[in-house]
C-alpha cells in the first residue's frame, strides 16, 4: 500500500512536471518535433521539399535545417535582428564589397551551419575548422549541440559524447563549459545581449572550441596565439577603468562589464549568479577567452568577430550604407543595440589602453 502511494505520487509530480517542461527540456523531446517515420502524414507528405525524404528521417530538410524550421523565429536566422549572444547566423548568408577591393565576405562571416531551405551552404574559404580537422561540410546545429538533449549548458557536446560526423562520432577531448544563459528568443526582451543582461561565462570555454580548433589554444605551445588565461590585475584594472576611447580612466569596477567584449567569471556560482542585471567587470583571476572577442554563431564582422578588427574606428565597421549589398536593417542592426563615442577604435583597448591619448588627435 505504501509502495503503491509512493508510486502514484511520483507518477503525480512527474505529470505535473512534464506539463510544464519546455521542448528540450528534461532530455530527448518528443520525436516528431524533428523527424518523421514515412514523410506522410493523411497522405500528404510532410515535407514538401524533399518528396523521397530525408536523412535521419528528419522532417525538414539538414539537420540544422531541421532546427531552424523552429529557431529561425527565435532569433538564431532572422534578418539581423536576433540580438543574442551567439548571434544571428542570417549574417553569413551577407556579403558587402566597396571600392575596388573591399569585401567582408558572408561565408566568413562565422560557422556556416549548412542549411539549403535558408540559402547557407558549407563555407567555401574555410573546408575545415582553422586549427583542426573538423570538416566545414559536415558543420550544422547538431556538430556543437545534441539534438537530443543533455545537461549542459545550451545542450552543447562534451567528452562523454561528441557529435555525430560522417557515419560516427567526433571525438570531443574537452567537457562542455560552465556559463549561464538568458532567454532563446534573442529578437526582445531578455534574450537581447545588452551590458547588464547578458550570459554569464564561468570556466571551460575556450578549451570547449578548441575541441575542434585545436591548435588555437594556448594549451598549444608551438604556435603563438593569444593567450586565453587569466588577465591578471593590470589588465583586469584596465578593464574597469576603460570607459571609451575618450574616457580610459572614470569606469569603475561595479559597471565596468561591456556586454561586446566578454570575459570569463571563473569565481561565479552558476547555481545563483545574475544573467539580467550583472555589469560588473573582472579582476584579475578571470579570463579571456575565445568569445571575448568571437560570437560562436556569427556576426557581420569576418571571423564572427564581436567588432570590426579590420577598421580603425568602430565608426566605420562594415557594412555601411556606402557599401554594395547593404541594405538599412543590415546597418542598424550590426551591433546590436550598443552605442560607441564618436572616437571610439578598436574594443582590444577595453583590456589593452593602446587608444590612450588618440582622441585628442581629433
Ligand atoms: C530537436 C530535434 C530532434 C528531436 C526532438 C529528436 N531527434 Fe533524433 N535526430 C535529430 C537529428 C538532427 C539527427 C541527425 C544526427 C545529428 O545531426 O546528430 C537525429 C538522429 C537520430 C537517430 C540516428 C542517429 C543516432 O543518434 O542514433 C536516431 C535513432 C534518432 N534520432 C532517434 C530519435 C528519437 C527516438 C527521438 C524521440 C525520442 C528523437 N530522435 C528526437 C534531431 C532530433
Ligand atoms: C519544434 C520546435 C523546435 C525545434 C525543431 C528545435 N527546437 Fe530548440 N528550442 C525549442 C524551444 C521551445 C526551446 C525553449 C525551451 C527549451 O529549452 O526546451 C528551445 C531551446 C533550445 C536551446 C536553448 C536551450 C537552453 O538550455 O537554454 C538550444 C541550444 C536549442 N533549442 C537547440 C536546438 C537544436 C540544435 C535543434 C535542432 C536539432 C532544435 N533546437 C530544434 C524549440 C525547438
Ligand atoms: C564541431 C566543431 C567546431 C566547434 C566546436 C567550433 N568550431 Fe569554429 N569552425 C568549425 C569549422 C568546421 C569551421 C570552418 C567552416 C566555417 O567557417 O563555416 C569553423 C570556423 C570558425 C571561425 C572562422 C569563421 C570564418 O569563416 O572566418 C571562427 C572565428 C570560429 N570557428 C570560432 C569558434 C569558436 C569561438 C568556437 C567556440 C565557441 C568554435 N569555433 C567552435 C568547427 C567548429
Ligand atoms: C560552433 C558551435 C555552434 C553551432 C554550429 C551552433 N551553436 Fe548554438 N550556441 C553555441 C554556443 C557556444 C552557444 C552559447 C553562446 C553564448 O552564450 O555566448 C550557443 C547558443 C545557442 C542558443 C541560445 C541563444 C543564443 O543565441 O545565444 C540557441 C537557441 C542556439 N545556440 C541554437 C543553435 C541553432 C539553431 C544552431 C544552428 C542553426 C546552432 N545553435 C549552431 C554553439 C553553436
Ligand atoms: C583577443 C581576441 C581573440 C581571442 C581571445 C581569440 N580570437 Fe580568434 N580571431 C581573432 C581575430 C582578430 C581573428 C582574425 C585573424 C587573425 O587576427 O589572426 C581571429 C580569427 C580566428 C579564426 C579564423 C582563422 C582563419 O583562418 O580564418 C578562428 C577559427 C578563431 N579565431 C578561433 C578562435 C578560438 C578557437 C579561440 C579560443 C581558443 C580564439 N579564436 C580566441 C581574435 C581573437
Ligand atoms: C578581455 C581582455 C582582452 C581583450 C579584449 C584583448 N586582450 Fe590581448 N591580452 C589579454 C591578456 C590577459 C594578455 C596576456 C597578458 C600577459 O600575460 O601579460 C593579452 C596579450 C596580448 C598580446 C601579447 C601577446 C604576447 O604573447 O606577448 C597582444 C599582441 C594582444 N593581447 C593583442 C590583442 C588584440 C589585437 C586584441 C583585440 C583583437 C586583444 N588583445 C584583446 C587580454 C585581452
């Protein structure tokens, strides 16, 4: 009898709770959220595109086609406007050119998730990650999270299983990493990356893209790549006291955080830190990683930069409305709702100070 009550009571709660789990959440969702069994359903094929099917038996074309049926809306391809922190993968599918031979082209514009339904093929500069080996054709949504569902943060693969590739599994050395994220839906609201609501890196980010950037790591000690380690005091006191180009000495370490140059809070408890209203700035234990100066979907900057490294002042970032392909949106849009001082130069002086005195050339 007791057994019985137990059993019916956590049937109760695990009722109760499943109504309100979300579609990831918990472990796998329900299956024909991505695939279907014959491609019909009432005799009518399910998707429309592709009569014979698909592989995986997915329903909507790739895999990362597939998860973009849903998370395009989101935020992740939506004409620039989702403001998230991984970025609006729409990027990628932009290209602008001015005078003779500038160009930022789309396929550099960051991972070139390959999804036909929304204009994205594999890169075609990059046939593999920079560093390592992983395979640009065989990039999607699902090399970096598990469509199935784990624990981690943003579902990402870690060491215990690594994304499927080419008939197997990637092996992935390093863990997922520790980070505390805001909303999916990065086109309002709270999903918008801004300098107080913003995720929260913790530890293991870095060593997290150098699963398949290997030797950018500065595990790797033959190459020279920028460090990503602790910044130390002098550095951190950088940081904090760095308001712009034109004010490098007024900030101070409870609003110093510049949501566009992140770093890692390794003293952070993921259990408990704040994602919404969190500007304060480093000290001298915390880290600089990949995504301080990256966005790990994409940006409209090369190399899915957070700026334009190829300017001098961030006033002049591309695109602009002289250059051939833009369009307004694409223009407003490029960071975000962030604001800059007309002086302001390159974002690697939030950490470096190399702008001291510059404005006062103007
Ligand atoms: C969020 C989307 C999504 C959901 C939900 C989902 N799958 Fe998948 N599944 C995929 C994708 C995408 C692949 C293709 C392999 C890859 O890219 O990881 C796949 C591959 C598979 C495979 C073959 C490869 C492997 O991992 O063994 C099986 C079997 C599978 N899914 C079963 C299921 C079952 C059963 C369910 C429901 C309990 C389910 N899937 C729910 C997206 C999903
Ligand atoms: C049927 C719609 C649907 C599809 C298809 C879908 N998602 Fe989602 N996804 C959601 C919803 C709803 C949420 C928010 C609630 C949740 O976490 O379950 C979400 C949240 C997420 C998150 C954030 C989870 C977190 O921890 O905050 C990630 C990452 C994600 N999805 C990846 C994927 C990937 C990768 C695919 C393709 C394999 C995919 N989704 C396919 C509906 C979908
Ligand atoms: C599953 C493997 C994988 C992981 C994990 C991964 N990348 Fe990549 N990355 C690739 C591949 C493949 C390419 C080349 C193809 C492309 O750019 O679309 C690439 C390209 C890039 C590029 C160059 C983009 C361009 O076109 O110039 C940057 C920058 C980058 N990755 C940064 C990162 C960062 C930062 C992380 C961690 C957040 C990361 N990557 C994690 C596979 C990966
Ligand atoms: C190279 C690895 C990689 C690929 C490919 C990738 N993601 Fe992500 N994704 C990440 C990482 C890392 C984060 C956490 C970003 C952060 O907080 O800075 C993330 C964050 C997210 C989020 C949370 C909201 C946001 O924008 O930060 C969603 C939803 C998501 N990814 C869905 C997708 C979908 C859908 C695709 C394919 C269209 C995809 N991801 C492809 C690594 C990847
Ligand atoms: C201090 C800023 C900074 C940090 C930290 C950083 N990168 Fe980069 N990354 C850049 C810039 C700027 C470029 C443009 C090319 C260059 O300067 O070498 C770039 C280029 C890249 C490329 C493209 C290379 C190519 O051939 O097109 C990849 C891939 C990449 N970074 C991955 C990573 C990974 C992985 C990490 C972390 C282990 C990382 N980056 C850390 C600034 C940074
Ligand atoms: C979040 C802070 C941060 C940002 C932003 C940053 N760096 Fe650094 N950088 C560091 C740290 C920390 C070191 C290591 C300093 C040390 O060990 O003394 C470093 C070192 C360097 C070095 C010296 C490397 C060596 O081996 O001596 C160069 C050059 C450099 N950074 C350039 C850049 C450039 C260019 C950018 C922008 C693309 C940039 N940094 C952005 C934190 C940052």
């Amino acid at each position: 009898m007791k057994t019985f009550i137990k059993i019916a009571l956590v049937l109760t709660l695990a009722l109760s709770a499943s109504s309100v789990l979300a579609f990831h959440d918990g472990g796998v969702a329900y299956c024909a959220g991505c695939h279907t069994m014959h491609n019909s359903q009432n005799g009518a094929v399910v998707d429309a595109l592709h009569p014979a099917g698909n592989e995986f038996l997915l329903n909507t074309g790739t895999p990362s086609d597939t998860c973009l049926r849903c998370h395009a809306n989101y935020g992740q391809f939506m004409n620039g406007q989702g403001f998230g922190a991984g970025g609006d993968f729409y990027w990628v599918t932009r290209t602008f050119t001015w005078g003779s031979t500038g160009i930022s082209k789309g396929d550099s514009h960051g991972h070139n998730v390959v999804a036909p339904t929304k204009g994205i093929a594999a890169d075609v500069t990059l046939t593999t990650a920079p560093g390592g080996t992983f395979s640009g054709a065989n990039l999607g949504c699902t090399s970096c999270h598990d469509p199935h569902g784990n624990e981690n943060f943003r579902l990402l693969y870690g060491s215990d299983l690594g994304p499927f590739y080419a008939g197997g599994r990637y092996d992935f050395a390093k863990p997922a990493p520790i980070a505390k994220g805001n909303s999916r839906r990065t086109y309002s609201g709270t999903g918008i990356e801004t300098n107080g609501a913003h995720t929260v890196y913790i530890s293991g980010m870095s060593d997290w893209c150098a699963n398949c950037h290997q030797n950018f790591h500065d595990d790797n000690t033959t190459n020279f790549v920028h460090p990503t380690h602790e910044l130390g005091s002098s550095i951190a006191a950088a940081y904090n006291a760095y308001v712009s180009s034109d004010d490098m000495t007024s900030g101070t370490s409870a609003t110093s955080y510049m949501g566009l140059v992140p770093f890692e809070d390794v003293q952070a408890d993921v259990a408990t830190v704040n994602t919404l209203t969190n500007t304060a700035g480093p000290d001298g234990a915390d880290e600089v990683m990949c995504l301080t100066c990256h966005r790990a979907h994409a940006s409209p900057f090369a190399d899915a930069a957070r700026w334009d490294n190829s300017v001098m002042l961030i006033s002049q970032s591309h695109p602009l409305a002289t250059d051939t392909g833009f369009i307004q949106t694409d223009v407003d849009r490029k960071y975000y709702g962030y604001t800059f001082s007309a002086n302001q130069r390159s974002l690697c002086n939030k950490c470096h100070a190399k702008d001291y005195n510059d404005h006062k050339l103007y």
